[in-house]
C-alpha cells in the first residue's frame, strides 16, 4: 500500500490483538511447539512464517528504498528482528505477563512511533531531550 510504514507497522499490531482474540496466535503456538518434534508439523509452520518474513523483508526493502540505509542491517536483519520481536511477544502475551512486568503491547506500539519519527525526519534520542 502506498501507505507510511509507521501507519503499516500500527496496523500489525492491530493484527496482533486481532488474531490473540481469535485463537489465531494460540494455535500457531502450539504448531511452533509441535514442529519441535514433528518433522512434518515443523515443515509446514516453516513455510508460513518464511511467507511472513518474506513478507516482512519486502517492506525493509521498500523502506530502504524510500528512505535511505537501514543502519548496519540488511533488510534480511530487520525482518528477523520484528518478525521474531512478534512471535516472542505472541509466546510472552500468551503466558499471561502483566503489562506492568513486561509492557509488551505498548514496547510494541512504540516501534511505529519511532518509524514515524525516523520517516518525518524527527527522530530524538533520549540524550537530545
């Protein structure tokens, strides 16, 4: 979509709250945990997520090419890293921390307002304010 990443990025995890409600992340879980010890159950969730971190490299790409470098990683690097951030915060979410031990959701939704920052071009670290 010819969208800002940051308002794609908000939408993710709308995403997420949508499919925790829907049982979505459960299961995916539990596959995730089955594919340890099924070759067959492993293959098949391989392939869905390697859809969404394919997915998610496309947009890194898009992003570099919109905006410039992305630091020291490669569009590969950042997928991996908000992809696997989801899966860990679906498995974290799913045993129940409280935001007050781990703000998961909002620690999530702060990613979006720094890619907003980092697109507008008013990005501030912590040292500048």
């Amino acid at each position: 979509e010819d969208v800002p990443l940051w308002q794609r990025y908000e939408r993710a995890c709308d995403f997420l709250e949508d499919d925790l409600d829907s049982g979505y992340v459960r299961v995916l879980q539990e596959m995730i945990a089955a594919g340890w010890s099924n070759a067959e159950v492993r293959d098949a969730v391989r392939e869905l997520l390697g859809g969404w971190y394919g997915l998610l490299a496309e947009v890194a790409r898009e992003a570099e090419r919109r905006h410039g470098g992305l630091g020291p990683f490669t569009a590969e690097e950042v997928a991996t890293l908000i992809g696997t951030t989801f899966v860990g915060a679906e498995a974290l979410l799913l045993l129940g921390f409280d935001r007050d031990v781990l703000p998961i959701r909002s620690a999530l939704r702060r990613i979006a307002v720094l890619i907003r920052q980092l697109e507008e071009g008013t990005a501030t670290t912590r040292k500048d304010r």
